[in-house]
C-alpha cells in the first residue's frame, strides 16, 4: 500500500531563517506531486506541482520554492521566511492512471517568529 | 477557470440530525468529483468520489451524487455523529496534471 510522510510535524522558526519541509511516497511510482498551505480556518492554496523528477511549476509567486531530486522525494524550501509563511503545510500525491484523487499527508505546522 | 463553491459555515448539528452541505462547480470538459474530511490537526481524506454524470459516490454513510445538470455535489449523510465533526471539503480534478480546485472547507460541529 502506499504511504506518504512528512517531517518534521511542527516547526517554529525566526523571521529571516531558511525552511526546509521534505515529503516522501511509498510503494507507487512517478506520482503527481503537491504542496499546499492552509491557513488559520482558511482553505486550501496550491503552491507547486510537479509531474516528474525536476518538474516543477509554482502556482502562485513568492519567497517559496519547490524541489524534486527523486522521483518520490518533494522539497519546500525557502532561503528566507517571512512572517506571512506560518501556516499548516501539507505535501499530497495523485497517480496519472486514477481519476486523480489525493492523498494529503499528515502535514507540517510552521510558526514564523 | 475551474471553481468550487460550497456551503458556507459553520454548520453545527446535534446528533442524528441529518446533514446537507452545498456543493456546485464551475468546469470545462468532465472533472471527477470529490468529498475529502480533515479532522483537527491532520491531513485532508478522501471521503468519496464520482467520476462520472450521475454517479453516486458513498461511504461511512455519507452520499453525494454527481450532478451534470445542476453542476453538484452536495454531501448528505442521514444521522450525524459526534466523530463527523469536521471539516469537509469538495473538490474538483482535470486532466491538467490531476490538479484539483477545492472548496474553501465546510467547518461541522456535531453536539451530543
């Protein structure tokens, strides 16, 4: 079966400080990869996408930035945060054979300080 | 574009009511159709999905079905319990890399 992770769980970080969230899927291959983040009582923002190794596309400018080194391995990073990037930070997978359901992780909550 | 628009909250029910959130959406072509749940602190669910016109989707007793012609899917369950507390969102894919387009999230709160 398969299986997503996310670490770390929750993350308190200072204004300015680099981020980086890591994902990794189990047991498919060559997912649809993505990131979104949530704010307080808000609904969901898509970040990046990615259908393949080192293809990525950004959904909505800013100081964030997405990587994928591994077929199964999805980066967010950031060289310096802003206050405006606290929020709960969820990775999720689809397959390109389904009808493209999504699988969400268990999530990261970051606090920008 | 594709949009999703649902029900606005927070809905708060007592136990056994039965409940009904509002889904219609805006696409081109014939998206899939899904129910997903997220409990406090976690992840989004898949809750159920309909691929097709007319399509019922179902499970833990919940039920939508995919409505061509109205462009919905509202989300029904017939007795609420204290564990659907929750919030739920509908959603929405193409083929465009399966991109969904959510809802902004139905928030209920079920009282015993």
């Amino acid at each position: 079966s398969q299986t997503i992770h996310q670490w770390p769980a929750t993350l308190v970080q200072p204004v300015g400080s680099p981020l980086s969230l890591e994902c990794t899927v189990e047991g498919t291959s060559n997912p649809n990869l993505y990131w979104y983040r949530q704010a307080a009582g808000r609904g969901l923002q898509l970040l990046f996408y990615s259908v393949g190794i080192g293809q990525i596309s950004s959904e909505v400018p800013q100081n964030l930035s997405a990587s994928r080194p591994q077929d199964r391995q999805f980066i967010l990073s950031s060289k310096k945060l802003l206050l405006s990037d606290s929020g709960f930070y969820l990775c999720a997978w689809s397959s390109g054979t389904q009808f493209y359901e999504q699988y969400f992780g268990p999530g990261t909550r970051l606090t920008v300080t | 574009g594709n949009s999703v628009t649902q029900m606005e909250g927070p809905v708060t029910l007592s136990e056994e009511a039965f409940l009904t959130i509002n889904c219609t959406y805006t696409a081109t072509g014939y998206p899939s159709l899904f129910w997903y749940v997220q409990y406090p602190g976690e992840g989004l669910q898949l809750l159920l999905k309909a691929t097709k016109a007319d399509d019922k989707g179902s499970n833990k007793g919940f039920e939508a079905t995919y409505r061509k012609e109205t462009t919905s899917f509202h989300l029904e369950k017939g007795s609420v319990q204290v564990s659907d507390s929750a919030v739920y969102f509908c959603a929405l894919s193409s083929t465009n890399a399966g991109k969904s387009t959510f809802g902004d999230g139905t928030t209920l709160t079920v009282k015993p």
